[in-house]
C-alpha cells in the first residue's frame, strides 16, 4: 500500500531574521492549508561580504537559492521580490506572490524626528543609491554614507549615536515587529520605493507541477499585477536591481461610461542621477490584465525624457 503521508515542502531561505521570519509566513500558510513544511537555511556569498550592495550585486543573495531550488536541495525558494534579477530563470516558475506589505520606505531617526526635522548636515545612513539620490533631491543638506548589514544592526546604528537616522524597507521592520521604531514613513511622493518592494517572491522548479498547484493558493493577483508592471518597467528601462530607479503601482477603482465600478492599476516611475541633481518622473494607468505591458511603455516615456543618460551616469 502506497504511502499516504504527505511530503514536508523544503522551503530554502537565507539565514537573517528578515529572511527566515518572511520564509516563515510563507511555511506557515501552506501548514495551515494542510501541507507539512519546514524552512532550510541556505548560506550565500552576500551574506558573507562587507561590501556595498552596488558592489557585489544583489544577484549574491538570489543566485545561491536558485542554485539550491534547481539541483532539488529544497523544493521552494523565498525571495524578497526586489532582490530578484528582471531576466527569468528558466529553470524555475513563480508560483505565488503572496500579498504585499506596506511598500514605502522608512526613516528611523534619533529623537522620533522625522525627515525635515533634522539638522543639516544630519547622517544617514541608506544600502540604496535610489533612497541616496532621492534623499539628496529633497534639498535639505544631509549626509548621506553607505550602509550595510541586517535590519537589526542598521537600526542599532542609530541607537548608538553612529547616524542620525537610516532609511529601510517599512516592510522588513513590519516583518520583524520593528515598525513602532519607524520616526516617518515616506510618502511616495517624496521618495518612490523600489520596483516590487514589499512583495515576496515564491518559487519552485519549473517541472514541479505538485509543488506549484500546492503554492498557487497563496498568490495574490492584485499584488502579481502591481509587481509585474513595476518590473517590467525596470526591465524596459535595462536597469538592475541597484539603480537609481523607484517604480509603485496601485489597484485603484474606478467608473466606466455607465457609472460601473472596475479595477485599473495606476503606476508610477522616477529615474534619477546618482547625486540627485536631475530626474524625470511619469505615471499611467491601465488595465490590470496589461500590466507588463504597462510598466513597459511607461519606461519608454521614461526613456525619452532622458532616462537612460541619467542612469548610465550614476557610475
């Protein structure tokens, strides 16, 4: 007689706290829906290096958990969304993007100030050139110096006096119930966040059709749908997942000509110079269903205003 147990899901992760309590929402779903699942720490050569991000490249801490996921070391793959290259990897499918937390950036500054509250000359501390580029575009003479490691030493910076404030994803100090430590939350208008911020990208092999009708169930169309344009505008643009370039869209309601209401996505983007001298900025909005096809004519709006000198000079 066959045995009817159910396989425990491998689900690969890297070893930080962001990383494993994100893999952590995803095991737990898939628990409650009845699929045994436990969370395998994959090491990766980012997390071993002091350098700055637009070193190394964010590729480090993908590649090594594709690279796991593809020889079968674990049958799924917990990514935050941003990280991941725009080109495909052929070897794999995504399977879910579960639904989004708050997608905006967040300072955490000494004395609960927020952004125009600090002195001039205050230092911040940002792994981002687009948060540095769009920090230095607001005009309000602060200092901007780079910044490496996990959420939790990030923030202790501030609390031992290093920088005055740092600005992160709102979403990692959700995730790890840190946000009450959150001085502001910035408003996209001030700083547009980076395509598919966020988000979570779920992945098994592309040949694994149980493990991907098993992970289906925690997708979220409306978030697939903002985070595919905001990719795909990215994409268009040829910029990697470090450039000066913040990209949201929303699902927004609106009125058709006989007063019904429907769903659109609205999406906007920003290109800035590394020194956050120049920018250009453009929004659209469209049918959820054309949401590639969106963020990619908006990022050709975006090139011909100058997007691509701006972003081939950040070097």
């Amino acid at each position: 007689m066959a045995d009817s147990t159910p396989k425990t899901v491998r689900i690969g992760t890297r070893g930080s706290l962001l990383a494993t309590t994100q893999a952590g929402t995803v095991r737990d779903a898939l628990i409650a829906a009845g699929h045994p699942a436990e969370l395998v720490i994959v090491k990766t050569p980012g997390d071993l290096s002091s350098e700055p991000v637009e070193k190394i490249g964010v590729g480090v801490f993908t590649s090594a958990l594709r690279d796991a996921l593809a020889e079968g070391h674990v049958d799924v793959a917990v990514h935050s969304f941003k990280d991941l290259p725009t080109a495909p990897d052929d070897r794999l499918a995504l399977a879910a993007v579960p639904p989004r937390v708050d997608a905006r950036d967040a300072l955490v500054a000494r004395d609960g100030m927020v952004l125009g509250e600090l002195p001039v000359g205050s230092v911040i501390g940002t792994s981002s050139p687009r948060r540095a580029a769009q920090l230095t575009a607001l005009g309000l003479g602060l200092e901007i110096r780079p910044l490496r490691g996990n959420l939790d030493s990030r923030l202790r910076k501030v609390a031992d006096g290093e920088f005055d404030g740092v600005v992160v994803a709102l979403a990692g100090l959700v995730r790890i119930g840190r946000q009450d430590e959150v001085t502001e939350a910035l408003d996209p208008v001030q700083m547009l966040p980076a395509p598919a911020q966020g988000a979570l990208a779920v992945e098994c092999r592309r040949d694994d059709a149980v493990t991907y009708r098993i992970l289906s169930g925690l997708d979220d169309p409306g978030t697939r749908a903002a985070v595919t344009a905001e990719r795909a505008l990215l994409a268009e643009l040829e910029a990697g997942c470090t450039a000066p370039v913040g990209a949201i869209a929303d699902v927004v309601e609106s009125l058709d000509d006989d007063g019904r209401i429907f769903e659109e996505l609205s999406l906007r983007g920003i290109a800035l110079a590394a020194d956050g001298s120049d920018s250009v900025r453009a929004s659209t909005v469209g049918p959820l269903g054309d949401a590639g096809a969106l963020g990619s004519a908006l990022a050709r709006e975006l090139l011909d205003l100058g997007a691509r000198d701006l972003i081939a000079d950040r070097g």
